[in-house]
C-alpha cells in the first residue's frame, strides 16, 4: 500500500500531519463522519443551531415572554427559563428546541414550527398563536359557572369586597369583587409600608360588566403560582370569549391585558382618589364608595394604584383598610383589624 499524507484538522484549525497507509486513511473518515453525525444530533448542537429568535420589538420583553410563554409551562404556569424552553444571550430572546423542554403543555410545539418557518418570532407571530392556544393551555373554564362552583358567590359583600368602579378600562360600569380573606392575606404579609402588596396564589378578581342593569362581559383575573395573573374573559351569557368591548377596537385576551397591568400609567378614576373626577371620553368616572371610606392618609399611606405590585390597578387593600378604620371609630374592630390598622399607622387605631 502507498503512504498517504492525511492533514488532521479540528474546527478549522490544522493540528498535524500524519503518514498512513490507504486503509488506515479509509477508517479516519470514517471516524470523522460518525463524530461529526452524533456532534449534530446532540443537545448542545441543538441549542445552537435549533434556538429561534425572539423580536417582540416592545418594552421589558422578559416580562412579557416569562408570562407568555410561562403559560404553557406546568398546570398553574411556571419558569419557563428552567423548563429549558427560554434562553437570554446578549439580551437578546431565543425560543429552545422543544427536545430541551420540561413538563410543557404540547400547544407550544406549533409556536416552535411556526417561528422555524419564519426564521424568527415576532409580536405578530406571538399574538396569534397566544389567541389560538392560550385559553387551551391555561385550562380555561368555557362557562362562567364553573368558577362560580369554584370560587362561591361573589356578590356576597359578608366574604366579597365589592366596589362599584366607571374608568377608562371599559366603557361599562363594573363591579369589582375581591375575597375579602385574599386582601387580608396580602396585606398581613407586608412587613413594612413600602413593602408590595402581593396576592396568595389562586386569588380571583372578578369584573361584571354592566350595560342597562344587566351584566353584558364577565373578567376574571387569577394568580399564578409563577406570581403572573391569568386573564380570561366570558359574554353575557356566560361563556368563554377572547376579547372584551371597548372603543375603537375590543381588547384581545390576554394580549391587550398587558398593556395596562405591565405598564407603569396610573388611570382614572384610581389615579385621582379620593377626589372624585370629571367625566372622560366614555362618560363618568367615579369609584362608588361611601364617603367614610374616602380615607386621604390610607390612600397616601399605600399608594396602592401608582405602585401597582401584583399588577392590580384597583384599591382593594384602601377600601379594606377604610372599612377597618371606620370600625375602629365605632368599637367594632377585632383584636386582628386593630394590629392591622397600627401597622398601617391609621391614627384612629389608637382611640
């Protein structure tokens, strides 16, 4: 056999050259396919050539995508950078192969295809695969009785705070129902004035929508296990629709949602009280609360709708803590509201 001269090289760099005969030269390529075949097929070859970027061109992408994407991870929603299915290079967003995905919802498979066609992720691609497949991911009931079974009845003002509230988030009056035992939670985890207001987790927030005296849409927020909030929407008849009514154009769930609950602009009639507000380009706007409960130090104190910390815009924890302080003054607070109320600082906790 004749001596060849084989060059070894190694990611394009040239490492030695060697003298073999033809049948030893044979077996190095041979070698060098298989290496090559088993380099392309694993993990770490994926995560490179595999990833699909993510261009959402809009602000804090992280928090959008980490809510977004974290809807299709685990049955309450979850971390969706440890579930192998976001990755952050240079600030910049990736979309993993799903051979690296963890406890995903298969829904997400057809973001994944679709992004692989396009080359890249867009708002726009986002959007629409968010509109076709969030509802079934999160599980969504398809009638609103279903969590009326679940949740008990929420116009029971004994175990509901209930506030009556005409704003710029819909052209409607709404009545607006927290349990009451949720907003006592939060505000008992809050070791020191300035520390957020946050929510146990399965906290609802329902919206009644009212139109002549009858409810015409139905919003319902619910707290994640990820600390995110699901949003979910139902008409007047009580089933499951992806949109609720507003001018010029209705709002899309959940995507319209996060403009105002991620956004730092304060709105009326929260942004003003407790004064009240003159009408706006959808009529009056008013929080209808007794006038006792118009308290101007709790609402310096809390500050609840410019710091927005569970992404609630409305002044669940004021009104509690209102309704708290108009007990104390009549001799009606438990041993609990009184601590509450001292450490909130309510002045009339000490008479």
């Amino acid at each position: 056999m004749n001596p060849l001269l084989t060059r070894l090289t190694v990611a394009g760099r040239s490492l030695a050259t060697v003298t073999v005969d033809s049948a030893t030269h044979s077996m190095l390529i041979w070698v060098v396919m298989i290496a090559c075949i088993a380099g392309c097929s694993s993990p770490q070859a994926e995560d490179i050539s595999g990833a699909i970027p993510i261009r959402l061109e809009r602000g804090d992408p992280e928090r959008l995508l980490r809510f977004y994407v974290g809807s299709y991870v685990g049955e309450t929603g979850g971390d969706p950078v440890l579930a192998g299915v976001l990755e952050e290079r240079e600030n910049s967003w990736f979309l993993r192969h799903p051979s690296f995905w963890q406890e995903v919802d298969t829904s997400l498979q057809q973001l994944y295809r679709d992004g692989l066609s396009a080359e890249e992720i867009s708002k726009d691609l986002m959007d629409s695969f968010l509109m076709s497949s969030y509802y079934f991911a999160r599980r969504a009931p398809q009638a609103i009785e279903v969590w009326r079974e679940n949740l008990g009845d929420w116009t029971s003002l004994e175990k509901w705070l209930s506030i009556d509230v005409k704003g710029s988030m819909s052209p409607f009056p709404r009545r607006v129902a927290i349990k009451r035992s949720a907003v006592l939670s939060a505000l008992n985890q809050v070791e020191e004035i300035e520390s957020p207001i946050l929510y146990p987790v399965g906290t609802a927030v329902i919206g009644e929508h009212f139109s002549n005296g009858f409810v015409v849409e139905t919003t319902i927020m619910q707290k994640r296990s990820d600390g995110f909030w699901d949003f979910f929407a139902y008409d007047d008849e009580g089933q499951l629709v992806d949109r609720v009514q507003k001018q010029p154009d209705d709002m899309m769930v959940p995507i319209r949602c996060t403009g105002c609950h991620f956004g730092t602009r304060q709105y009326e009639p929260e942004r003003s009280f407790p004064a009240r507000v003159e009408d706006g380009p959808d009529g009056p706007r008013f929080i209808e609360v007794a006038e006792g409960l118009r308290n101007a130090s709790i609402v310096s104190t809390l500050q609840e709708h410019a710091k927005r910390s569970d992404i609630l815009l409305g002044l669940y924890g004021t009104i509690y803590l209102s309704e708290i302080a108009q007990r104390i003054s009549r001799g009606e607070a438990t041993s609990e509201e009184i601590g509450l109320a001292f450490k909130f600082g309510i002045e009339s906790a000490s008479q």
